[in-house]
C-alpha cells in the first residue's frame, strides 16, 4: 500500500482534511510515494466522531381498541 503524507493526500483525494482527521505515524516516518520525502504519512482515516445523538426516537404505540 502507498504512503502518502497528508499534503499529497489531500491533493490525491481532493480532500481537505488535516491532522484531526486521519491519523498520521508520527512516530515512524515513512517515504511519502507522491512527494518523495520522509514525513509522517496517512496511516489511517479516522474522523473523531462527534457524538451525534438522535434521541427522538419516541415509541408511541397506542392501543387502538
Ligand atoms: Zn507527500
């Protein structure tokens, strides 16, 4: 698998994301494949979720007698 580092990344995926939302290997710099530099590169997608709760999910059953 290709390493990119998040600049090429961004430009490959037409993305915009930065650091908060992949996860770079900051601690073990990898060869970035599409600007040729040892940098830390995106190891993983990973977006903080953001606690979305819908809470509006009502149980009405009436008893229709
Ligand atoms: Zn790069």
């Amino acid at each position: 698998m290709a390493e990119f580092c998040l600049d090429c990344w961004n430009k490959l995926n037409h993305t915009h994301l930065t650091q908060e939302d992949v996860i770079l290997s900051h601690d073990n710099w990898d060869l970035c494949e599409g600007c040729a530099q040892i940098k830390p590169v995106v190891i993983k997608l990973g977006k903080p979720k953001r606690s979305k709760r819908k809470a509006s999910r009502r149980r009405n059953k009436r008893g229709a007698s």
